[in-house]
DNA sequence: GTTTGAATTGAACTAATGTTCAGATAAAAA
DNA sequence: TTTTTATCTGAACATTAGTTCAATTCAAAC
C-alpha cells in the first residue's frame, strides 16, 4: 500500500539513518548497539527492525546511497573541455563533497570489513566507478600531451588519496578556509601530473 | 624474580601481540574477542591476562610499539644534505615501512577511536612527531629556494596521505613492484612541492 | 624427590548483544 | 463510531562479551 502523508514512517525511517550515521562514525559499526542508535531516535530497539531487517544492512544502505549520491554528484559537474580543466573539476569536486558528508566519508573507508562479501563487491563496484572517473581525465591528459603520468592507475589512487586526506585534519573554525584548501591542493595535484 | 630461560611467558607474551595485530587488523578491534585470540595463541582467554591488564591496553601497547618503531626507523635512516635527497629518503621510507608492516599500519589509523583519552592523546603526539619531520624538509626545501609550497603544513599532510595510501592497494604479487613504486611517488611528490 | 612459584585452566559472574513477537497504541478509513 | 492497518512497546531469548579467581599443572631450584 502507498505511503500515506504524515505517517510515522515518513520520519523515523530518516531518522534512523541520521542516527546510525552518526553513531557509526563516532564509535564504529562494531561498537555502537541498536538500542543505542533506537534511543537516538527516541523509539525502542524493537521498532528498527521496521525500517531495516538487520544491522548490517543497515550499514550497507548508508554506504550504498552514500556511492550513488557521489556518483550522480559527479555526473553533474560542470568539468570543461581540456584536460586541466576537468582535473581541477575533479580535485575540487572531491574536496567539496568529502568536506560536506565526513561521516558519510567516514563510514564508507572505515567500514567495508562490516559488510558481507557480496555487500562488499557491491560497494567496491562503485568505488572502483568512481576512480575510473579520474583514470579517464589522467588518460586523457596523456594522449593530449598536457600530463605526464608514467602509470595512470598508480597516479590515480595517489591523487584520490591525497584529496581524500583533507577529511583527516580540516576544521571548519580552522586556519584555512574551504575554498583556500581547495586552491592549494588543486596546485598540487596539477604539478604532480602536468607535463 | 628475573626471568628464567625458557619460562613459557618468554614466548607467550609475544605470540599474544602478535594474534591481536592479525585479528584487530582483519576484523577490527571491537569485533574482536579476547576468546579468539586466545585461541589463535593456543591459550584459554583467561590466560591472557597474565601479559595485559585488558583489552584496550593491549591495542594501545600495539599502536605505541609501531610508533616508537617508526620514529626510530626514520631516525637511523640515511637522508642527505639537500632538500630533494631528504624528500626523496622521506617518501622512500614512509612507503618502505608501511608496506612491511601492513597490519600495524591498519591498525594504527583506524582504531584510534578505540582508544582511551588519555591513550588517544599520547598516539597523537607520536604521530604529530613523525609529521614534524616531514614538515621540517618542506621547510628546510621553502628556505632554500628549491621547493615552493604555499603553506607548509598543508603540503605535509597532502603529502603523508598520498604516500599512506599505497598500502590500500599495493599487492606483493602485482603488476609493480614496491621499487617502482616508490620510484613513481617519489617523482610526484617532487613534482608537487618542487619549484 | 621435594619444594617453590609462575603459568594456565575452566568455570563463574555480570552486563550487554542482535533479534523476535505477542500485545498495546494510535491514526487513518469506512 | 467502528474497523483496519501501520507503528511501536516491552519483555523475552539465546549468545556472547570482558574479566576474575580458586584450583591445577608443570618446570625449574634445591
């Protein structure tokens, strides 16, 4: 039967998921109880099991719509023709999007080990999508002779984990702001591939 | 009393490090039992509170030993006069030592949280440490003039992170061997803080 | 062979875990 | 108002957790 306007489950099923997001980036998958994400919420443990059939899949959904969001963010990024022009897209694109969601970002490194294989291979999948994303700009840097990367898949978990790291050590009230970071690290993956 | 040659707790103790590391790294602190290593040591759970006061203690006394180890490596390592040699002696290192000790290196990024306070503070500053060398080179190479790096502390942890991140997909029996890739990342890393 | 003392067992304890479900509740439909 | 249906409670279940400790084993010292 279709959702009827003002039920219940309307609400709770988000909150659920903000909950055990948040919850799951602060302790852990492991550490962190269904009654500890239910009290969140202010329901008891009993009526999770609405709105997911066990805590791992729990854990999966927030991963995978979490993939889907980055992927989809991705495709409708302005990126601009030239080689430069899409990898300064890319870095920028990253930062932004990583700086939004941390414990999204969070979970989505820290966690993979609490997902079933198959869950797993789902979620690499996508990954591995992503990553093919920046491949191709590095790719294409070579043939129009603009980068010089002597192995583009190497360059490519180099880049992405270089900008994956600003979720380590940036603080909104800190130093520098988001868009300085943004500058800096764009200069530095650029003189890190252009010819 | 000293200890006696061949006292069980000679071998023992040891043999108990050594099964957590595997385990906390293959499946996570939290979602380890003191019953199973135990059991990877031939032990009942019981005994292993002859060489740990408790769970957490025994996780903070590994993460310790891997610091201590790394800024000790680094400390009796050749690293030359220039800014470039000791970048390059720098990135070198840091791939050679995380890729030799995988489980240690897992460890100590993703179980911080499981951490006490108190332990948590005194991990960080060891790593704060080793950061402070690298911090050191980018400055010593802004001073000379042979590097420009807008904000150096930055450029550090851009430059920890890209090389870290080896460890997330280097594999023994790859297409690289761990020479070429330090060949490789060393060449980006120079590239991106070179003038 | 006897004594000594460390190493280890195995059972026990309390607390907490994920999950289920009969029953209560409350809101929408009739 | 009555019926229906989704939502939620609260107790229960079977496991498992970290940790303790009296009792035992066992190897070295005398």
């Amino acid at each position: 039967m279709a959702r009827k306007r003002g039920s219940h489950s309307d609400i709770t099923g988000p909150k659920v998921r903000t909950a055990a997001l948040r919850l799951f980036a602060r302790h852990g998958f492991a550490a962190v109880s269904m009654r500890q994400i239910a009290g969140e919420v202010g329901v008891q443990a009993g009526a999770l099991y609405l709105y997911t059939p066990d805590k791992q899949t729990l854990l999966f959904d927030l991963m995978k719509e979490h993939m889907d969001e980055l992927l989809s963010a991705w495709d409708h990024t302005e990126k601009g023709r030239t080689p430069f022009s899409q990898l300064e897209a890319f870095s920028r694109f990253h930062i932004r999007f990583n700086l939004e969601r941390p414990e999204a970002i969070f979970i989505a490194y820290m966690e993979l080990r609490n997902l079933s294989s198959e869950n797993f291979g789902k979620i690499e999948k996508l990954r591995k999508e992503y990553e093919d994303k920046l491949e191709e700009i590095l790719c294409f840097g070579q043939t129009t002779g603009d980068f010089l990367v002597p192995d583009t898949k190497l360059a490519t978990m180099a880049v992405i984990a270089m900008l994956t790291g600003v979720n380590t050590w940036f603080r909104q009230e800190g130093r520098l702001s988001r868009e300085r970071v943004e500058e800096i690290y764009w200069d530095m993956v650029r003189r890190s591939v252009a010819k």
